[in-house]
C-alpha cells in the first residue's frame, strides 16, 4: 500500500481554535465527472457569449414570481448543480433589473426520503405533466443575471440580427412555443414557507404531499 493510500484524514486547525476543516477519506470514491479541456471550453464559449451579448445590450425582462425557466448550471464542483435545470423564480423581477432570484428544481423519485436540510416536495409543475413531480432545491436558492436564461433560440437569433446585412434600427423576431410554465400559488407558498425555515431554523420541517 502506498503512503497515498494510508491517508485516511487530513486537518486543518486555526491557531486561534475559531476554525477545523477534516478531510475524511471516502470509502468508495465519488463518480463526479471531471470536466475535460473540451467540456470546459465549450462552457467558457457559451458563458463569453452570453457576457458579449449583456455587454452590447441591456437585456429588458420582466420575470414574475412563480414562471418556470431553464438555467444551465455549468461549473458545477462535487455537489453543486451540474448541466440544465429547471429553476423558479422566488422574487419578481422588474423589466430594468439585471438580476434574479431562482430556486433550482429537480425531479422526484417515489420513494426516496427527501433532505430535509434542503428539498421539499411540491408535486407537478404546471405546463410539464408528463414529466412527472418535482422537488424544490431550497438550500441552493441563487441570484443569477437574467442573460442565464436566455435560450439557445433568442441567442442564436440575436447573432442572426447583428449579421444581417440590410438591418433596420429594429429586428423582431416571433418565439415559437415559448409559453412561461407557471408554478400554483400553493406551489409557491410551500417554497416560501420552506425558504423561511432553512435561513432561520438551518433546516424544512416540511411533510411531503402527495
């Protein structure tokens, strides 16, 4: 066995004692993916594109609370969000704000005991029946600019706009099936109840309807 293997806790300790950090050795290592040179810069690519766009344009949208987007969480590490989620926005925002507040969701399996460190239970979301229920991820409550939510449409159709060669002042384009999904005011009391909980209590005392 190698001295590497032997390693089983490595500690670190503030010599004022206000801090410990203890790195226990997993039993079976976790099978996070590593991103590669590839994946990491084609997420760069993506992110530049999205800050060239907010750079030229101040991106107008209102969001109000409750509507359904996709955000692409792209640098991920361990146990944060990777890849494409469904999020819900917490707290409208006005047309001329740049931010956002989002609760990120995730799809529930029957019989798995939710964390009651972070999820609660909220049933269907509107407008995506058939992808069955779904659980909102409290504890990874973010602000995020708007440009994030920007699909692949509207971007590429923006870089269509800037290329065209006899371009007005003006170009409009119309959205195909771009129908905001919409979480139920009850949907949206339980994310609030369950918000309030984990910044003063540090965990939900939530009950998980069916």
């Amino acid at each position: 066995m190698s001295n590497k293997d032997k390693l089983k806790r490595i500690i670190f300790i503030a010599d004022n004692g206000t801090l410990k950090i203890t790195f226990e050795k997993r039993n079976e290592p976790n099978k996070r993916d590593i991103l590669d040179d590839k994946a990491t810069k084609y997420l760069t690519n993506e992110i530049n594109g999205l800050t060239e766009i907010n750079n030229e344009y101040k991106v107008r949208m209102l969001l109000k609370t409750g509507e359904v987007y996709v955000l692409r969480y792209n640098y991920g590490c361990a146990n944060e969000l990777n890849g494409p989620h469904y999020v819900v926005v917490v707290v409208k925002s006005p047309e001329n704000s740049p931010i956002v507040t989002v609760v990120p969701l995730k799809s529930y399996r029957p019989g798995k005991r939710l964390n009651p460190a972070s999820d609660i239970f909220i049933g269907v979301i509107p407008g995506k029946e058939n992808e069955g229920p779904a659980i909102a991820i409290i504890n990874q409550v973010r602000s995020i600019d708007k440009t994030r939510l920007l699909d692949y449409e509207i971007v590429n159709n923006i870089y269509k706009a800037k290329q065209r060669k006899n371009k007005g002042p003006e170009e409009t384009f119309v959205c195909v099936h771009k129908k905001r999904d919409r979480l139920t005011k009850d949907q949206m009391e339980d994310i609030r109840k369950a918000l309030l909980e984990f910044f003063y209590n540090g965990y939900i005392n939530h009950k998980k309807k069916n």
